[in-house]
C-alpha cells in the first residue's frame, strides 16, 4: 500500500533494458550520442514542434531552474501560483539560478493559477518603475500540486493574460503525461499551441530512474540555455544514460501507458474513499493524485497496517478523537495495484488488516 508519492515506484523493466543496453561498447559523451538526437527528433515529432530544442537534465527541479533562468533576468519576477513546487519544494532554486529573481505567488482553486488573480498581480508590479523588481516570467504546473489538470483552453487564457504583458510562459510538466491523457488531448495543443514558450517535460515521477527534458519551443533561446545548463553543473558527461531512459520511456508511447496506469488506479482510490462515511474529497481527482479525509481512526488502522501516505498538511497528529477527520495526499503510480487499493480502502472502513500486497517491479 504505497501512496506516499510515485517517486516511490520502481522503474519499470523497458527503461532499466534500455540502460543496460546503453552499457555496451563507447559512445561520444555530453549529449553528443546517437541516442540523445534520437530523442530530440522524437520529441520534436510528438509535440509537432520540428524547429524545438531538447535538452536533458536529472531531476524536476533543475529543469524548472534552468528553464526559468532563461525567460526572467534577476530584477524580474516569476508569476507562480502559491502552491508551486517551484515554490514549495525547490530549496530557492529558482531565485538562484536567476540570480536573484523575485517568485510572485498568484491565488486560484486547485492550485490552478486564476487568470484575473495573475492579471492583477502583473498590473501592481513595477508601479514604481526602477525601485521595483519588473515583470519577468509566468509559470504553471500541470497536473498541479492538488491533482487538478488544466485544459488547453485554461491554459490559452493564462497565456493570453501573460501576452499581453509581453511575458513568457513556462509549464512545470512533473506530471505532464498524466494531465496529458487526463484532458485528452495531444502535446502540442496542451503546450505551444496554447502559448507555452518552455515546458519541463517530466519522466521521472512516471516511472523513470531520473531523467527531465527541456523543451524549447524558440530555438533563439537555445544556446543560453545550453551555457546555464553547463556553468549550473548539469550537463552530464556519461549522457547516453540518460538519453538511453527518455529514448525507451517515449517508444511505443510508454509513456502515454504508464500514466494512464497511474491515472486509473487514482480513480479508482478516489472513487473507493469517496464513498466511504465520514470521508470526502479535498480536489478533483484528475490525474494520479488523490487529495481526501477521513476520520482519524481509520487513518490510525491503514498506517499501523503499514500503508505509506502524507498527512496533508503534515503538520496534523494521529493523536486525538477517533472520528475527527484528518486529510491526507495519496499518489499512485504506474505499477500501483487494484489490491493494494482495495486492501486500503477495507483498512479505512475498518475491515481486517490484508495480507502483504506483492508490486510488480
């Protein structure tokens, strides 16, 4: 019963294959492998972008850092919803790989940026001209930190907000495969179409050992980011390693399968918690996140069962009255099991503890 987050997961037979057949023999280092200009020509296919630059790094948050350095200079801000990761989680990353550029936390539901919130927060900057940080940059996430999926038409109007402030647009796509199947709709109309300038193209939350693509729709910003990527310590020398991963991860659209995997088994577990007393759901359940609660003691009977899940917010305790409710954040990744749902949901209502779950992988 592993909820605490797909980062969890194992990875999945076709990208350790891939590595190990990446292993034999040499090959030119620093993205200067076959393999790595297979996946730009891959990516440039899937999204329908023939001119796009691609680059690879290791982790989310250095593709949101980089990516962000290019499109706002350190006297700007980057417009961000209050629950960004690039907020939350990224240790101030994003400030300094900017060089010092001012993150400008915008409201909305689901943590979904609201257009008239991002409108109002650009029209207040800079009101004082050079004694203020400018306008620099906007970013969103999708799936958000709340599970919820923007469509293309809500990101067309979120861009069209930052176009006419003549602001460029970047989308933290952690879980872009999995809001992708969830609006069903292709990679191009969920990015450039709708005014997306970069997008941090996720792997590693669906399922891969640790590798992010950035992809630059304006190849004009290509080369700079090439440099920041090098002076910030990330450009690989052992490349195909990485290549090798994101190669696997798009043939076959394995990609598209495993987040659809993902997306199912959250279903299915928001669906089971849904409709058990006392509980309810906290967002729509539109991608591989559930966000619920539920009274304390079933939250006591699943973790002393061994069911690994977030408090959400953490700060809440296990201590107290048994039918008070406690909200929690429940991810399910590619290999995440109906067993392993249904036996979490009999520990919430209160059945008998199950029997160890096996998860393949």
């Amino acid at each position: 019963m592993h909820f605490a987050s797909d980062n969890t997961a194992p990875v999945p037979p076709q990208i350790l294959e891939a590595m190990i057949e990446a292993n034999h023999g040499h090959t030119m280092p620093y993205g200067n492998d076959v393999t790595t200009t297979d996946v730009r020509d891959a990516i440039r296919i899937a999204f329908e972008a023939p001119e796009a630059e691609v680059y690879l790094v290791a982790t989310g948050t250095a593709a949101n850092a980089l990516a962000l350095a290019c499109l706002c200079p350190p006297w700007a801000t980057v417009y961000c919803h209050r629950n960004a990761h690039v907020e939350e989680d990224e240790c101030g990353a994003p400030e300094f790989f900017t060089g010092g550029a001012k993150l400008t936390l915008v409201g909305g539901d689901h943590a979904k940026v609201d257009p008239d919130a991002l409108a109002r927060a650009i029209g207040f900057t800079a009101r004082a001209g050079v004694h203020n940080v400018q306008r620099g940059a906007v970013t969103i996430t999708n799936a958000t930190e709340a599970g919820a999926v923007y469509s293309p038409a809500e990101v067309a109007a979120i861009c069209a907000v930052a176009r006419a402030a003549d602001l460029p647009v970047h989308m933290d796509g952690a879980r872009f495969a999995n809001a992708l199947v969830s609006a069903g709709c292709s990679p191009a109309e969920m990015t450039w179409k709708a005014g997306i300038d970069v997008l941090s193209f996720g792997g590693t939350k669906n399922g891969l050992m640790g590798v992010e693509a950035v992809v630059l729709f304006d190849p004009a910003r290509a080369w700079e980011f090439e440099l920041r990527r090098k002076r910030g310590g990330h450009l690989f020398s052992k490349h195909r390693y990485l290549s090798a991963q994101m190669a696997a991860y798009l043939k076959d659209d394995l990609w598209l399968k495993l987040a659809e995997r993902a997306n199912h088994a959250a279903a299915r577990l928001s669906a089971g918690l849904a409709a058990l007393p006392g509980a309810t759901l906290l967002h729509p359940t539109q991608a591989n996140a559930v966000f619920a609660a539920w009274p304390r003691e079933g939250h006591r009977r699943a973790q002393k069962a061994g069911a690994q899940y977030y408090l959400w917010p953490m700060d809440q305790s296990l201590e107290g009255p048994g039918d008070q409710p406690l909200s929690a954040r429940l991810v399910c990744s590619w290999c995440t099991t109906e067993d392993e749902i249904d036996a979490f949901l009999r520990l919430v209502e209160g059945g008998p503890a199950p029997a160890p779950v096996h998860v393949p992988g």
